[in-house]
C-alpha cells in the first residue's frame, strides 16, 4: 500500500494527514481486515470499490463513497460490525475512524484528491 494525504480541493485542506491507498486486488480485498482501528487523522483509500463490508471486524467505521471525479457521492457514520454498505455512484470509498465525517465536516458534492507522500 502507499501512503499519502487526502485533501478537500474546494477548500485547499488536508483533511486527513495520513491515508494508506488500497490499489491492487490483494490489497483492496484485505482492507482493514487484521489490523488496529484507524487513529484521528488515519484513513483507508480504496480504488475501484463502491462496496464494503464490515464482516470480521471488530471496530466501526465511518465511510465517504467518492464517484470518479473525487465528489462525496454517499456518507455513512459509524457502520458496525457485520454490515454492508455501499453507493451505484461510487468510484473509491474512503475509510475513516468513527466520528471523523463530523469533525471533519464532510458533505455530499464535496471534492476530495489524495496526494502521495513525498
């Protein structure tokens, strides 16, 4: 996985300072399967998914569906265990700790772009 930032393109933040990106099939399938919670400003980035399932996993997750211009197309707060989420408009999902879209301050037809670290 490769890691980065994403930010908000409108506003020209960083939102979140440290977001590993999920790009080939292996990756993408394991997500956060087997690994600690996201901290405050973590996230997990995974292209071609529009998608998930919070099956075998023992945290919630706050969710931001992003269509392939980068736009919030969907959130979803706090998904628990064993559950399913996802959005028809969706290119790549963002996985964040919960509580994060509050803080953050995310919405709908907001642009995020991640940015690989230098």
């Amino acid at each position: 996985m490769r890691l980065g930032a994403v930010y908000d393109t409108g506003a020209g933040r960083c939102l979140v300072p440290r977001v590993w990106r999920a790009v080939s099939a292996w990756e993408r399938m394991r997500g956060l399967l087997g690994r600690p919670p996201l901290a405050d400003g973590e996230g997990l980035l995974i292209d071609t998914c529009s998608m998930v399932h919070s099956f075998g996993m023992r945290y919630r997750l706050d969710l931001a569906f992003l269509d392939p211009q980068g736009r919030v197309c969907k959130l979803v707060a706090a998904l628990p265990p064993a559950r399913c989420a996802g959005s028809l408009a969706a290119d790549a999902t963002l996985e964040l700790a919960p509580g994060a879209l509050e803080r953050l301050q995310l919405k709908v037809g907001d642009r995020l772009a991640w940015k690989e670290a230098a």
